[in-house]
DNA sequence: GTCTGGTTCGAACGCTCGATCGGTCAACCT
DNA sequence: AGGTTGACCGATCGAGCGTTCGAACCAGAC
C-alpha cells in the first residue's frame, strides 16, 4: 500500500476535486453499481488507467466523495452554531444548513443518503462513525429542545432524530433546486414542520415572520 | 411478445410470488444492479435459465416486485378507509397501514423506495403512475385535515407530502423490526409527530393513551 | 405405450466491467 | 547531458453479467 501516496499539491488536489464532482454526478445519476470508472473517464476527459492515479479504488472514489461531502456538511455546521444559545435557534439552524447544503450539492448528498450500502468493510464502517458523529450531534439538540420547552415526550429522541433526518433527506426523491419554493423556505417549512407539525401549535416558537 | 403468456395456474402463480419474494430480499440487500440473476438462481434453488420461464427479464422482475407491493399497500388502504370519515384518523389510517405494511414487508418497501431509478423506460412510467395515485391519495387527505382543523400553512400539501413520505420511508435506514419499539408504537410516533411536531400543541389530538 | 404441453435445465454467447502493466513525455534537478 | 519523477495513456486480462437455445423431464390424456 501507499504505492502512490498523495502529493497533495495544489494541482493535484484540484484536479482530484473535479473528478470527484463529476463522479458525484454520475453516481447520482446511475447509481455507483450501474455507473462505471469508464463513464468517468469519457465524462473528465481523462483515460481510463489515468484516472487510478487519484484513487485506487472505485470504493476509495465512492468513499471519498462521501467522506468529504458529510465532513464539509459538519464543519459549516460547527461553525454556524457557534455564539448560537437558544436550543430551538441551534435546531433551525441544522435544518437551514442541512437542507441547504443539500440543495447546493444535490449530487453529492444523494449518494451519501443512497449510496451508502454501496460502501464496504472498511470503508462502511469510516462513513458509519461519521454519520453517528453527525446524528449524535442532533439528537443532542433534539434533547436540549426538549428540555428547554413543553415538549412532551411525543416520541423518543431517537425516533425523532430519525424522522427529522428522513424529512430532510427525502428531499432528493422529489425536490429540484430552482423550482417554485426556493432553498430557505423550504428548509424553513420543514423545521416547522418538525417543530410544530402539520396542524400546528397556537402561537409559541421563533421568527414571526410568515407572509407569502 | 406474450411468448410465454402467465398460463395463471395457481401453483404458477404461488412459486411466481416465491420468487418475488427472495428476489426482494437480493434487491433489498445488495441493490438492483449489485444483486444479479445468479444470486436468485442460487437462492431459490433454480437453475439460471429455469428463472427465465417466470419473467422475461431483470427488469421486469424488478417491476413486479415493486407494482404488487406497492398495489397491496394501496388495496389494503382502501379497505381500512372505509367507514372512516374524520380526516385526522384517515391520516392516522394512512400512517399506520404505510408503516405497518413497511415493517412487515421490509424487503419489497425498500426496494420500492429504493429502487424506482433502476426502472427503465415503459416500466419506470407504470411505477411512477401508480406512485403519483398514492401520493395524490395521501395529499388529498392532508388537504382534508387542514379544512377541517385549525391546521395554519405551515408549508404548502406538496411539501408536507414531501415530509411525511420522507419520515415513514426513511424507516428502512435505521428501523429494525423486533427491535424495542414495536411497529404499532413507531407509527403512531410517526403519526403525532407529524401532527403536533416535535414540540407538540396543548391537547387536541385523539387517543389520550400514553404512558411507557 | 405414446403423445402433448407446461416446466426445467446445461451450455454457451456476446458483452462490459474493474483493474493492471509497461511505456511515454514533459519538467525539473544536478 | 543525463537522470529522476510526477502525470498520464493504450492495450489487455480475467471475471462476471443478462440472456438465449435446444434438449430433456414429467404429469395426465388418449
């Protein structure tokens, strides 16, 4: 192993990143099985023994993409929810960073949440860590927002958790970036959604704001 | 075409859903394109070819899994509306059949929510009709709770849709059954989380049971 | 016994896939 | 000028894929 270690030049990981953009899309396209390194090759422009110089897996590829798309995800989040107290503002905005990074990434987003099982022995088992890391994180705030309101005990934190991340990654099965509802509404839609429920609670909660 | 007409005898028909059945589970645990004939053939303990007799190809076996599974979950929904009128217990209706169906079913339902994308052609439109008729069926009813309680617009019927579909399917990426929370229990969970949300409103709402 | 037609099978075809290997070529260092 | 190295490519390998085809099996009817 380490036959070709990383140079980590600039170059070099630019041109890494573009292949993995465009990988992205074609595993979001045909899924990662139905997709081959050849399509990637005709789509970058690059030969296909070419492309094993930057990783050297179709796995490592699948792995990479996902890995970099979930840890970007996490680490705007972290830096978002900095000097943010309020549990109910932190719970707003996972779902405004979330649903966004979404909907500006669909490619990658798509084949973490649909590629997963794609991913094997070692390679399932990083994404695995990082997906409780980032599920932790969330059923974390889920309890302070319990805590700090009325919130009964509808359901247990995890099948919360659980139904708040299936809400927000279902996106991809039918929402497209551009239509009719624009990013945040929808993001704001859905964290009500989950805060208050469909048929909504009298007054309480945050941004009074609301018009069409 | 029709050179080998479903003769529709009942022992056709049994081993017919026989292998429907452990197709399902291939498709549900290695993906469509993953999972290949030979796996089948190997499982049900019929020779490759012998397979050829009950479906003219791959994609067609895909196809009829998903239009029976998903015929059944609309046929046993009819069946339990009737009689119901308050929309709230419709809804509650719907919640509880999907998630039940899902539970019991796990294989068929995540190849179904899974994979639609691996459809082609004149089998992904079928598949895409009849998900239109469910999802139609379910927006009509949310549209019937929100005349008929003080449900505001928290978002618009599509996007609530959207939500809820997203909480019952997303069960196939974290739900066990026989796990701790039994499936009755999970879906009415699901029900008033949708509902109420997370935080949940005063009282309203109908079955007073709570208690762990 | 033999005919018939629904059912099953072994063997093979053509194709695409992920991955490898030896080689080329410009850029840089000494 | 000679040598090293990072970046890239054409050709190819072996494996597995979906599908086909003709032959065999095996009830029950005659």
């Amino acid at each position: 192993m380490a036959e070709h270690a990383p140079p980590a030049s600039p170059e070099h990981e630019e041109k890494l990143e573009r292949l993995l953009g465009i990988a992205a899309e074609i595993f979001a396209e045909k899924g990662y099985h139905a997709a081959s390194i050849r399509d990637l090759s005709k789509r970058a422009g690059v030969s296909l023994s070419g492309l094993y110089y930057y990783f050297h897996s179709k796995q490592e590829l699948l792995l990479m993409i996902q890995e970099r798309s979930l840890r970007k995800v996490m680490d705007e989040l972290s830096r978002k929810l900095e000097g943010v107290d309020r549990p109910e503002e932190k719970l707003r905005t996972l779902v405004h960073n979330h649903v966004g990074f979404f909907a500006e990434n669909m490619a990658a987003m798509r084949v973490i949440t649909h590629e997963y099982d794609a991913l094997e022995g070692e390679c399932r088992a990083r994404m695995r860590q990082l997906r409780r890391e980032y599920s932790n994180l969330c059923q974390e705030i889920l309890r302070e927002v319990r805590r700090f309101t009325s919130a009964g005990d509808v359901a247990p934190l995890n099948v919360a958790t659980s139904a708040l991340f299936g809400m927000m990654n279902w996106i991809y099965a039918w929402y497209t970036p551009g239509s009719n509802v624009p990013v945040e509404r929808l993001a704001e839609h859905l964290y009500r959604l989950f805060t208050g429920g469909f048929i909504g609670h009298p007054s309480t909660s945050s941004a009074g704001r609301k018009a069409g």
